[in-house]
C-alpha cells in the first residue's frame, strides 16, 4: 500500500461505507476497518485496531517513522511488517515560534515574545493559525509548546520557553496547546509538550544529570506542566535529553510515576531525538514512543527483552494503545493531511497574529522624559545597527533578529521580514522626515551619523539558540560599545533590544528610551515602527527577570551551572564523551524573581515590568471566598492618563511563614484594556485545589500539596516589585 493509497482510503472510510459500495470503489469497508468508525469513542476505536494487530504491527506504533508511514516496511534497514489498512500517513514537525523545516510559512514572534503578552486568548490564537499552516503543509503533529523553569537565562533556548514563572507559563502553554488542538476540525494538529523536565541547559544537555529535590521539581519545574496537562490535555508530551537525579528523563519512571499517574496525563510520551538510551528500562518507565527511526524500539530489541522477560506484551499494547487513541482523538484518523501541500500557506490574518504578538508582546523599559511616543512631525532619524537592514553586515540582518538560530540560520522560514530601517523611514517620510542608516559597523562613523540627526535609533541583538547557551549576556556585535557611541553622540538616542532573553545594558544611564522586542518574527519591522510613534501603546511585560549583573543570577557557583564532573572542573575533556555532568539546583525554590526576593537583590528590571504611554492607578483590594476552596481577588485599575492602553493586573500571594518559601509567588492575573479616564473591576479567582496549587507547598515528607493554616498575604500591582495594594486572609 502506497502512501498516497493509505490517504485516500483513510478519507473513504472515514464514515459508514456499505460492502456494496467497497466493491464499486475498491476502498476497505467499515467491515474492513471498523476502529473508522466515528461513532465510537478514541479509546473503542483504538481497542478495535490493536485488537486487529499483531505484535509486530503493535510495535510499529512504538517507532515515530514506522508509526506515521504505514505505506513503509523498512526503515534504515529495520524491517516491519505491513500495516493493517486505513491508518494514516502523518508527519511531525518542530513548532515552538512556527512551522519548522517548510518554506512558506508565517514566521510568528518566539515564545518568549508571546509570554511577554501575557494573553492568554492571544496565545490560543497564535497556535491556531499555526496549526492550520502545519496542516496546510502537511504536518499533523507539531512538538510543542516548549516549558522550561527559566533557571538561568543563558541557557541556548530560552527564546523558545515562555518565561521563568510556573504560572504564566503553564497557562500560556495550555492556551498554545488547545489553539494546536481546538482548531478547525477539518485541519486537524496533535501538540506535544516538552521538554519534560529538568531541561535548564544546552551545555551537555544529553550528557548531565539535573539534580533536584523533590519540593523544586514539584513547585518549579513540574508545576508549569501539570497546568498545561490538566487544563488542555496534550496528545503527547516529549521527555528531555537530560538525566533527573542520576536517571535519563526517556528512562526516569517521573514519567509513569508524576506524569501519568498522578497528573491524569492521558496521551503516549515521546522521545527527544536521539534521547532514548534503552529498550526494557524505558518502555517500563513509561516511554510510549521513539522518535525518528526505531533504535532502541525496533522491533528485535522489542521483542528480545518480552522473550527474556524483562517487558511484557502487555506494555507494548498499552504504549500503542496511548499512541494510537491520542492520534484518533486529535483527529488524525479523519482528516488526512494535503498530500500535495501548498507552497505558501502564511495568509494575511495570519501575518496580522504575528504583527499582534509583536507589538503586544514588546516590554518598554525606559522613556525618560517621554522621548516616546515619538511627535508626528519632521525629524531627521539615524537608524543604526545590522539587524535594522535587510541587507547584510557581516552576515547580520534583520533575519538574524527574526527567530532563534538552528544550524547558523533562523528556526523558521523567515526570508524576507519586514525589515524596522524600512518601516522607520515609511513611517516618518508621512510626517516629512528623513532617515539616515548606518550598519553600525564602526562606532565611530555610526556616532558621527547620530549626532547629525535630530533623533537616534540604535538596534542591538544577539543570537541564541539550540545545541549551545549563551556566553554572557551581553549584546553581540559589539553592540554594547555600539550604543555607548551612539548616545555619547546623540542624548536623543532610544535603543531597540532584539535578544531571546534577558540582556545586561551597561550604557542604560546614557539613553533615553530602551524598547525590548525580542526577537520579533517576519513583521519585526512594523511592529517597532507603530511602537516608536505610538500607534500602538506598548503593553508587554516582562516574563524573565533582567539582572543588573550576571553575578546576581541564581546559578552563581559552577556546581549549579554549567555542573562539574567527578574531579571539580567544569570543563569536559575532548575525548571524554560519556562521563556525566552534574548540575546541582542547590538554588531551590529560588529561581527567577524568587531568588531576587529571597536574597533582597535589586534586579535592573524585574520580572512582570513594562511601561506605558498612559498611567494607572489600583484601588479597592478585596478577598472573598466563592466556596470551600475557592477565593475571589477583585481590584479597580484606573487609566489615569490621556491614552489608550492595557494594563496587566498581577496578583502575587505570600503563604504563611510555616511553608517556608522564599517569598511571594504569582497566583495569577488579568488584563484591562483601558481608554483615558475608565476604570475596570477585574477579578481573579483562586482555586485551591486546582492545578496551580496557588494557596499551597509541596511537602517533601508526606509526598502532596499541603496548605498551611495562617495569614495568607495578598499584593496586586503592575509588576513584581511594584504591588502598590495589599491585603490578608485567613484560612
């Protein structure tokens, strides 16, 4: 059976097919394929094809390739039988910012642009028009939305992660995966949360154990994924490179043990690349599934360790049951992707989501003397720095600021953003004015085109991305100089960040206006124009604590990061490529701005930060119970100002003394979009005994979520160090 022969027979009997009308067609009949029957149930439909099976096509659903070509017997030399017909052909695609490895696509704002939102309805919007796009291109199953605990900001894929709170997110990623998955029921994807768990650093990311005790891998690192789990069920979850305590995540029994069992996770697990390191220790431990091609599930191995009885039958059926049935109740089975797919599937509503997470996802840091928004009026503009230019310096444009990097290139397809040097000078040739560029190059010619203009726009960036974390957190191209220059020149200078994560800025003090956009996908350029001149009121927030100095960073010692090995050093000798680095979280609870509370350090901006062109004013804390376990914060935030704008309401909660936790900790929050003079009485329910836990701790001695009796301390405010209300409760 071809590929193109198992679509079109997927597509025949995806309803009631008489054996009259199978013979005329020579399609299977529902007699033939009864688990297509979509009156039944997920699980019933599933039940039905394995009961069908043979062991060897029950493993075949062990193997990502074997599992979504059932036209294929062999794959790399590993030899399957054929499948049972009606099964579909399904390709996975990696999808944190966009579709990955496809041309044509929408290149939307990386994760960390979206949590900087903190919207979570435009998150779900955001991972709709991306599933269709994968589907359009021929990709059912996209491997995310990414989770990380943020421990350190230089680590290489923080762009792809959404923040360093559990909260925000898990929430966010609960909305990612309901868009992947809640879409247009005729263009169905299947989302896969990873990486689970522990997955800090790229720094021997397949060779280093996470050490971490129990209560900071429940309250930091597993949090944010029993959110995303128990609020939008994920058709899978894929386990992480990394070891946890001494074990490998793909082999570590979290994944039966926390993941399943007691987060109700209901979908198969699926391997990173090339993260599985057994057959028998991994399958007992939980692992459904091998991605790529079948190495440690091929068939022999599988079968080797049921005859030595170190698996059973029974597990191999359960892994194919989880696999198959997460497969059907995404819709799969139904709705077979295009087999000729089209060449570009980015459409205009969806360059309009990206330009709506770019703008709503920026964080204005500084605007001293209200240099923005900028005047409708003639000015003469000195835009600086490789990134503003479609044109490249030195291999540097606005290419490289429009996704995290894979392999030296941009993740996504993103080959012509909308660059910010043009949108800049469209946007102020309408009011008569006159942009200049200068690629930054040479400080010194890129001052002397600054303090010629009226007004100084300079850009810098660096580059992160997967298989290596970041050295410093300093801007690359020798940015930092570059913008020193510039503002020695020009006091009128307002710099323009596109990084994947926190940076250090040594000239802040010389600047007058610091906008941070990230890195800002394919409409980058139109999203800092309508910004700069306010057609837009900038109302992101920061999801990451910026530090003032690498050495406040939680992970100071070299024992937390990057981890030693046996003799003390940090360092992995070349021909060592099998002793494990250990990475110790002796850090704890304190992670993000945890640790900045915890230890009183000032950050140079901290987490939940952003200004406005308008002003706000919070009023009227109240806490009321609304049940057992249920208890309403409400608060009025007023639009003091004379513009339009949102504000997010961020409400921080303080457990008693007793739970001995390093201080306030997110609870939740919610967004008011406000026109000049208008209040709005917002409300945030806290659910005890919801997947959040916001009212308790983990406790390491009776293995649960305990919620301590006492006074419970309630803050609320624009960010996490600015909480102009308080309150308490008791419980």
């Amino acid at each position: 059976m071809t590929v193109l022969v198992a679509a079109t027979a997927l597509a025949a009997v995806a309803a009631p097919t008489s054996p009259a009308a199978a013979a005329q067609t020579g399609r299977p009949s529902l007699a033939e394929c009864p688990w297509m029957d979509a009156g039944k149930t997920a699980g019933q439909r599933a039940r039905l094809l394995l009961d069908a099976s043979t062991l060897g096509q029950k493993i075949r659903w062990l193997d990502e390739q074997a599992a979504t070509q059932p036209g294929q017997t062999a794959f790399d030399g590993v030899t399957y039988p054929a499948q049972l017909p009606c099964t579909p052909v399904i390709t996975y695609t990696d999808g944190p910012d966009g579709v990955r490895g496809s041309t044509g696509v929408t290149a939307f704002p990386a994760p960390i642009a979206l949590a900087s939102t903190w919207n979570d309805r435009l998150a779900r919007t955001k991972a709709a028009a991306q599933a269709e796009e994968a589907f359009d291109k021929g990709k059912a199953v996209v491997l995310a939305p990414g989770i990380s605990g943020g421990r350190t900001p230089l680590a290489g894929r923080t762009s792809e992660y959404l923040g360093e709170d559990p909260l925000l997110s898990g929430n966010l990623a609960a909305q990612g995966i309901q868009g992947l998955q809640k879409g247009d029921p005729a263009k169905p994807t299947m989302a896969v949360l990873k990486h689970y768990v522990g997955n800090e650093q790229e720094t021997d990311r397949t060779l280093s154990s996470s050490n971490i005790d129990e209560r900071t891998r429940k309250q930091i690192y597993d949090l944010p994924f029993e959110i995303a789990v128990r609020n939008a069920r994920p058709g899978g979850v894929m386990c992480s490179y990394n070891q946890i305590n001494g074990t490998y995540a793909c082999e570590n029994d979290l994944l039966k043990d926390v993941l399943k069992n007691t987060l109700g996770f209901d979908g198969y697990v699926v391997s990173d690349f090339r993260a599985v390191h057994s057959t028998a220790p991994s399958l007992n431990a939980g692992l459904d599934q091998e991605l790529n091609k079948p190495n440690y599930y091929s068939p022999d191995n599988i079968t080797t360790a049921i005859n030595d009885g170190k698996i059973t039958a029974a597990r191999v059926d359960q892994a194919a049951f989880r696999v198959v049935r997460s497969y059907i109740q995404a819709g799969l089975f139904d709705h077979p992707v295009p087999t000729d797919p089209a060449a570009d599937v980015s459409t205009a509503a969806h360059k309009a989501v990206s330009l709506a997470v770019a703008t709503k996802g920026s964080v204005l840091l500084k605007n001293q003397n209200s240099i923005l928004p900028l005047a409708s009026k003639a000015l003469k503009i000195a835009v600086i720095g490789p990134t503003a230019s479609t044109t490249a310096t030195d291999g540097v444009s606005a290419a490289t600021a429009c996704a995290s990097q894979f392999m030296g290139a941009p993740s996504v397809d993103c080959p012509k953003p909308v660059a910010a040097l043009d949108a800049i000078t469209a946007r102020a040739a309408a009011n008569g004015g006159t942009v200049t560029f200068d690629n930054g190059k040479d400080p010194a010619a890129a001052a002397a085109a600054a303090k010629a203009a009226d007004l100084a726009i300079v850009l810098g960036y660096y580059t992160e991305g997967e298989f290596a974390d970041r050295p410093n957190l300093n801007l690359d191209g020798n940015g930092d100089a570059l913008i020193s220059a510039v503002a020695d020149a020009n006091p009128a200078t307002i710099a323009v960040l596109q990084t994947g994560g926190p940076v250090l800025m040594p000239w802040r003090d010389k600047v007058k206006g610091i906008l941070e956009t990230w890195y800002a996908g394919d409409q980058q350029g139109t999203a800092i124009a309508r910004l700069l001149w306010g057609d837009d009121n900038p109302s992101g927030r920061l999801p990451m604590t910026f530090p003032k100095s690498q050495a406040d960073l939680p992970t100071r010692t070299p024992a937390q990061y990057p981890g030693t090995f046996a003799d003390g050093s940090t360092t992995r000798p070349p021909d060592d490529q099998t002793s494990i680095r250990q990475v110790d979280y002796t850090e704890g609870l304190k992670v993000g701005y945890r640790w900045y509370d915890g230890r009183h350090i000032a950050p140079l901006y901290p987490f939940g930060y952003g200004l406005s062109y308008t002003s706000y004013r919070y009023r009227n804390l109240r806490v009321t119970k609304a049940g057992a376990n249920t208890y309403n914060v409400t608060f009025t935030i007023g639009n003091t100002g004379a513009r339009a704008g949102t504000e997010t309401g961020q409400v921080y909660l303080t457990l008693p003394a007793s739970a001995g936790e390093p201080g306030k900790r997110l609870v939740g929050y919610a967004q008011a979009a406000l026109k000049p003079g208008q209040t709005r009485v917002m409300t945030v329910r806290l659910k005890a005994d919801g997947p959040a836990h916001p009212l308790s701790y983990w406790s390491a001695s009776a293995h649960a979520w305990t919620t301590p009796p006492g006074t419970y301390t309630v803050q609320v405010g624009g960010s996490s160090r600015d909480l102009p209300l308080t309150t308490t409760f008791t419980r």
